[in-house]
C-alpha cells in the first residue's frame, strides 16, 4: 500500500497538533513492510519534520526569522511537487495535511481520506479574517472523501449536528501523546519556583485573557506566584498592556520553547490550566498527564471525554468558576493527587501508534471498498 501525504501543514505550522499527528503518523507506517510512504514535498520549516530529516528525503530546514518571507515560495515550490506526484498516478491512498481542495483536478479516481481536527472555524466564525477559506475548503472536501477521520466523539457530533455528515462516513480515531519528561535536563531560561502553566496559542478561543482576570487575585496575594506561558510567540502590546493594568506585568512570564524543556515546564508547574472554549481532542491534557502535573480544564468540548477524571474541571465562560478550581487544586493535596494519579491512568488509552494502526486499518478498508 502506498500512501500519499502532501505538503500543506508542513508548510505553514511550525509547530502545532495537526503537524505534529501527521509526523507520528509518517515516522509509524513507513516503518511497516507492507506500506510504503510518499511525501514529495521540497522545503519546510516544520520543528518535528525538519530535525529528523536523515528520516524524510528533501526536507530543508529553514531559519526561523526567514520563515514568514520565505512562506509563500515553499508553498508554490511544495504544491508544484506534490502536483506532479498526483499526476503519475503512483500511489493508492491520500490523506491531505490540511483543507485546501486543490488536488481534487488532479487525483483521479484514487481514493482519499480526511482528518477533521475541530469544527472551530464554524463555532467561532467571528474570530477570524473574513477572507479566511478554511470553513469553505472544508466542507468541499468532507462531501468528498471517501471516510473522514474524527479525531473526538465531540469532533464527531459536531460533524453530524452542523455539515448533516451520515455518521456511517465517519471514524473516531484518537490521538496520541509525545511528551516525556528527560532527566538532568540543562536549562538555559530562568523559571521561577512556583508557577502555573499555561501552554500554546493565546488568542481567541483559546481564552487567555479570561483566565488571567480569574488569576490575577491569586497573582496579588502571593508575589512569589507567576503564570509561565510556553509557546504562543512574544507577547504583543495589547497583551502588555493588559497585565500591565492588572499590575501583574512581572508575574506573567513567556517562553519560547521546545519539547525537553515544555516538558520540564510541565512536571515542575503547581498545575497546567487549560482554559480552552473548544478543542477539537487537546493534546496538551495528554502531555500534562506524561509529566504528572495537575490538570486544571475547561468543562467544554472534547475535553472532558480526553481528560475524564485526570482533571479539576471549571466553567470557561465564569471567571470565578475558573479561580476556585485552580485554588483546589493549589491548596489540597488529595486532589492534586487523586488527578495526577488517574491521569496516568488515563493516559494508557492513548498512544501514536494505535492512531496509526487504526488509520492503516480505515486505509484497508477504503481501499477494499473503492
């Protein structure tokens, strides 16, 4: 079985879930004997493709500040190659990185499937650019592929209840965690001792700004207690000038990071708090459950169907809701205890590689069927 996967995350997400699932699901099945994987893209700039390129042929890696300038040229270069793969014909399946239905004039009559990681376009329309495509391109493609992956339950439910997808096209398959903790880890960023964690993307939906009212009580009665974000990129004026107003402007830290020292971040917080109003499955509760620290979650979406009983859970939308969790979790030592030891539980439920033996499975299927 030959699979194809093209270029389009590994041209855009430097880091992120998506990019990352699709690395896994590559590093997995080129492994197997009776798979062979085609990934005829050129340039990327992608963390997890581009540090094992020994592994994948023509990835080259390109330097962070070039990395805006340089994006449209990988695009134009990537989807050239990947063009000229769909018209040699030379492959049985494709799956597609992400939405862009610009292979469609050129697949033929071979068979595709598609991972839906979230309805998020749909549910928060508002929050983004009125020319953004993803919503559009989407729906195109779910009316044609051949099987979609859902990556939650709650993925799946919003596939049915929003774009009336038949629930027979669809196949819930979870992901996996690739967070673990290395020991004598030396660190080059000054971490304060007690901190909470707040990890990836602060905009939108992702509610930061929220979490940070219902923090900053906490942050004014102890000045030796700090926020750490990991990841999201520098924070921005508007964001300085919020926890400036707050009076919380040396309590609120960021970091760049990679993935040894978020998770240190990880296994040294007083809990990761994930305030999030959706998420497609959250990755991050897979990789606060590795690195044994208390999860601290948003009662919303698939988060409570991934974290189960690994987490205190709160009410996004209620800034109080929001502080007296975390201050359970802070103040008692039962139940930072009980979490982290079912999260570890929990967390046997999830791994890379039943995603890729369930995947290979749908790709054997589909292939019988078409």
């Amino acid at each position: 079985m030959i699979i194809f996967y093209d270029h389009q995350i590994f041209t855009f997400q430097r880091y992120g879930g998506i990019s990352r699932y699709f690395y896994e699901l590559i590093e997995l099945l080129k492994n197997n004997e009776d798979t062979v994987i085609k990934t005829p893209f050129i340039l990327s700039n992608n963390y997890y493709i581009s540090n094992n390129k020994k592994n994948i042929r023509h990835i080259n890696f390109l330097p962070h500040q070039e990395f805006r300038g340089k994006n449209r040229l990988m695009s134009i270069f990537n989807k050239r190659s990947s063009i000229i793969n769909f018209k040699k014909q030379k492959f049985d399946i494709f799956h597609p990185t992400y939405y862009d239905p610009y292979f469609l004039k050129y697949i033929g009559n071979k068979p595709f499937i598609l991972t839906v990681h979230d309805m998020i376009h749909e549910k928060f329309s508002e929050m983004f650019d009125r020319r953004d495509k993803t919503s559009i391109q989407k729906k195109i493609l779910i009316q044609k592929a051949n099987k979609i992956i859902a990556i939650s339950n709650n993925t799946k439910k919003d596939l049915m209840e929003i774009l009336n997808v038949d629930e027979s096209k669809i196949e819930v398959i979870y992901l996996g965690n690739s967070m673990f903790p290395k020991n004598n880890l030396i660190l080059n960023i000054d971490i304060p001792q007690n901190y909470i964690l707040f990890v990836g993307s602060r905009s939108g939906y992702k509610n930061f700004d929220r979490f940070i009212r219902a923090v900053f009580p906490l942050l004014h009665k102890d000045k030796n207690l700090y926020v750490v974000c990991a990841g999201g990129g520098k924070f921005q004026r508007k964001e300085y000038e919020f926890l400036k107003q707050l009076n919380i402007l040396k309590q609120v830290i960021q970091f760049d990071v990679n993935d040894d020292i978020l998770a240190y971040l990880y296994k040294n917080a007083l809990a990761f708090v994930f305030p999030s109003l959706y998420e497609g499955f959250g990755i991050p509760v897979l990789e606060a459950f590795a690195c044994k620290c208390p999860l601290v979650c948003s009662n919303k979406s698939s988060l409570p169907e991934i974290a189960d009983g690994g987490a205190i859970y709160f009410d996004p939308y209620d800034e109080d809701s929001i502080t007296n969790a975390i201050v359970n979790v802070l103040e008692n030592k039962n139940i930072r205890n009980n979490i982290i030891k079912n999260g570890t539980e929990r967390l046997k439920n999830f791994s890379w590689r039943k995603t890729a033996t369930k995947t290979k499975e749908l790709y054997q299927e589909v292939l019988k069927n078409s």
